[in-house]
C-alpha cells in the first residue's frame, strides 16, 4: 500500500519478470528521472542517478577527493548482489546441512557474502573512508526506511538496497492499489479466492499436531476453512504468539526461533492534500531524504533517548516524497491536484499508552510532530505552504489498526545485524515447526516489496519440493533470446 519506488524493474530483470507473471503482465511501471534521490546532510545535497556507470560517475563528481572509497564499495555492493542468492539457498537447503556448512566454517570459504552479511555496515565503512557526509550517502537508504543504525545494521542489506535501484526507479501507474488489483484475477483463475473483511482468527491443528486450516470470522460468524498446507505472511510474531493455539506456542523450537528476532522499527506518516499539479508547483518525481548532520550512529541513539514530549522539536531525520509526480494518471483521477508523504521513525511506545484512549492527547501529540514535519519540509519546498489542503497523520498505532502490526512494525521483525547472523538466516525459514505450517513475506528474506516477493520464492519452493528459480532463470532466458531476436528484426 505503501511502496514509494521500486528498483531493478528494467526490461528483462528478474523482478519484472517475477512481477509479470505475478499480473499476467498488465502492470505497468513507470521509471522515475534519472536523479531518482537526494540526500541533504545538514546544509550539503547529494543527488543519486541511476544507471550502470553514472551511479558511480556522478557520485565521484560529488566526492572528487573519494574515488578509491566509492571504486572499493561498489566493488563489494557488486559482492554482495552476486552473494545474496545464496543467503536465500541457505534458507531452502535442509536445515541440518545448514547448520553443517555453519559449524565447519565451510559457507565462508564458499562466498565472501556471508562475512559481509555479519559485518556491521559502520565498522566496513569506517575502513573505507573517513568522510561522514559520504557514509551518510552510503547509508541513507536502510536508515530512515528500516530504522537500524549503521553500527547495528548488516553491510550486506545496505549494498543490496543501493545496488537495487543501481540501473533505476519505477512507480506503478495508478499508484500502489493496482499492484494488488492485477494480481486478484491471476488468483482467481488459478482457482484460489481473495477475501477482505475476513479476519484469521487461528490457524488449525488437527490431532496429529499438524496445520489442518484456519478459522475465519467474517459478518462475526466464525468458519473454519480446511486446506492440506497453511501459508501464513502475517509475520512471525502475529503467527507464532496469536495464530498458534497456546500449546503450540511454546514449543522450545518456537520460542528458540522468538528468540532470535525482535519487533522492527514502527513509523510517523504524514499525508498532505495540495491544490495544484506538479507543473504548477514545481514537482519532480525526485524522493528526498533528510539528516540533521552526518553521525547517523549517534544521531540515532540520541534520537532513541527522547521522552514523547520532546519527539517534535528533536526529529533528526525524514523522507519526503510526491507520489502524484511519479504517477502520470494522477491528474487524471485527481484534477488540479497533488499529494506528498512525509515520513519518520517512530518507537510504538510513544503512542503505546493511547491505545484504548485515543483521546485529545494522543491527537495534539500526533499533529504536533506531522506540523514540525510539514515546516521542516515547506523549507525545502516554500512553494506549497499556501497550497495545502489536507493533513493526516499516522503513528505506529496506525500500522498496528490497518496492518496487524504487533508494534507498529513497518517492515515486519527488525532487519538488524544478528538477522543477517548465518545460524539466523538459515534458521527463519519458510518451513516452521509445525507440519505443514509455512511462513512467507519480509520476515522470512528481507524487507519491502522486493524482499517479500522473494520471502514468498523461498517459501513456494518449499511447499513445491521445487527450486522454482530455475524455473524464472530458464524463463528470463528465454525472453533474453527472444528480445535479441526481436531487436536483430528491427535492424533488419
């Protein structure tokens, strides 16, 4: 509902293609401008540009004095994109073989991925170089989108999400609503139904100890609803602690699997309604992301050491971004108009104790940091300040409402170093304890779409007993053979 921007959606990657097949190929991606973000640090803005080469070649421009720094990351961010493929086999191999290659040591002299996936994203910079404003740019992606700070968070994770959008960013047309509307009928003729307003309750055992369905309330009528597997994307939390009968949930291996993973950072959204088009206001696709200065370690940790009453005129960071300029059917459904989103992190115990009293103080506390984060956007963009119609905000406690989010979560369980841990990654996989009970979506991969999506590759090869990888790899293949043929017609 949420995505901003998504990379790697070039002709012929293997998310498009997984994304295709997912719509049946009626999903349209729009790419951004090539100066898809913009970092500011303090006074200082940095651009970043997609493409191969100009990726590289514009930030150089940025930091003439760092070029060896930048060659030497780019050079692991490529490690690292070769590399993650394996922490997902780690994940589909069986458990125990994991745990093999582990003990012996032997998953270290395979891939150099796995050190980077256990080595704090700050200590390999630090190595790198000493430039601050660099390693904010380095960084800016995981930190105000996750909430990890770079010493706590996995260098792994960081390249990936940089080398993601490398070669581009695309925006669905229609906005992120279609996403979900091409997928429904590719669903329903396979055979499968989607239902809304049809709350899991509980996820069946039957005397064998094994998943034999789930109980749905719908229309406050409970229905139980029997099937031969139970594929949960609720998240970990939500399926372990409320889905499971309580007999199941303390099985040691459960509650060893609880143990290794903790609840992700919660979010402060905010929603504003502008009147004019974004040729009249002057808006660009471009996302921006914004630090108070450049020791992200310590501007998280102080950040974190706030009481609630002082979030407001202490926020340290933001994102801000226009969907209705990266959408070219916006103004066609919305006439005169334009939209932005603002977001922050935000701890789910700010807003914890409103929870059954959402009252005038929880809603003076919640508009005073959205209005603090509109003035500190308007200086960026002065243009709109007289423009704006409409504000909402969300808290952490939103996410809980709409997404069953246990703690407001944004991206499922904190994607912090320990998860990027081999003994972690193997270990929170698709299949779970209980038998014929598997677990899909971010908790399982990686965070976002991208991360989901193959949370959910992973965990169809399980149910399947099938690397379905090859499958896609055949078929990106053999539509490469098929776009040089078309391309060799063209010509001719």
């Amino acid at each position: 509902l949420g995505i901003h921007y998504l990379g790697q959606m070039h002709e012929n990657g293997m998310l498009r293609i997984v994304l295709d097949q997912l719509t049946n190929g009626q999903l349209d991606w729009i790419e951004l401008d090539a100066q898809f973000d913009t970092v500011i640090v303090g006074s200082r803005q940095y651009h970043l540009y997609s493409g191969k080469q100009r990726f590289a070649e514009t930030m150089k421009k940025q930091f003439p004095q760092e070029h060896e720094a930048i060659d030497k990351f780019m050079k692991l961010m490529k490690t690292a994109a070769k590399g993650a493929s394996l922490l997902a086999v780690l994940k589909m191999i069986p458990l125990w073989l994991s745990k093999l290659l582990i003990r012996t040591g032997l998953i270290y002299w395979i891939s150099p991925v796995f050190r980077l996936a256990a080595t704090s994203h700050s200590e390999l910079l630090n190595d790198l170089t000493s430039n601050k404003d660099l390693q904010t740019v380095l960084t800016y992606l995981f930190y105000v989108s996750i909430g990890v700070p770079p010493k706590d968070s996995s260098f792994v994770v960081n390249a990936l999400l940089l080398h993601h959008y490398k070669r581009g960013a695309w925006y669905p047309r229609g906005g992120a609503s279609e996403i979900a509307f091409h997928i429904i009928p590719v669903i329903q003729k396979a055979g499968g139904a989607v239902l809304v307003r049809a709350r899991v309750k509980c996820i069946l055992i039957n005397e064998d100890g094994k998943a034999s369905g789930v109980t749905v309330v719908k229309d406050q009528e409970e229905e139980k609803v029997f099937a031969p597997v139970v594929i949960s994307n609720a998240g970990i939390f939500n399926t372990y602690t409320r889905l499971l009968p309580q007999k199941m949930q303390t099985k040691p291996t459960i509650q060893s699997q609880l143990s290794m993973v903790q609840h992700g950072m919660g979010s402060f959204l905010v929603f504003v309604g502008i009147k004019g088009t974004k040729e009249e206001l002057g808006l660009k696709s471009t996302n921006y992301w914004v630090y108070k200065h450049n020791d992200l370690d310590e501007l998280m940790t102080s950040y974190a050491s706030l009481r609630k009453e002082e979030v407001a005129d202490n926020i340290p960071m933001f994102f801000i971004t226009f969907p209705s300029a990266k959408d070219p059917t916006f103004n066609e459904r919305h006439p005169g108009n334009s939209c932005m989103t603002i977001l922050t992190m935000a701890w789910y115990e700010w807003a914890e104790e409103q929870v059954k009293k959402r009252g005038t103080d929880y809603d003076d506390f919640k508009m005073n940091i959205a209005n603090k984060l509109i003035d500190m956007a308007m200086e960026i963009f002065p243009q709109i300040r007289d423009k704006i119609e409409f504000v909402e905000a969300a808290t952490p406690l939103t996410n809980q409402f709409y997404l069953s989010a246990p703690q407001g979560e944004m991206c499922g369980i904190e994607q912090n170093l320990s998860c990027f841990f081999p003994e972690v990654v193997a270990t929170i996989r698709a299949e779970t304890p209980v038998k014929n009970l598997y677990l899909s979506g971010q908790d399982i991969f990686s965070c976002g779409l991208a991360g989901a999506l193959h949370g959910g590759l992973i965990c169809t090869c399980a149910v399947l007993k099938r690397i379905v990888y090859i499958d896609l790899i055949c078929l990106k293949k053999k539509k490469k053979k098929k776009l040089k043929w078309t391309s060799k017609k063209k010509e001719a």
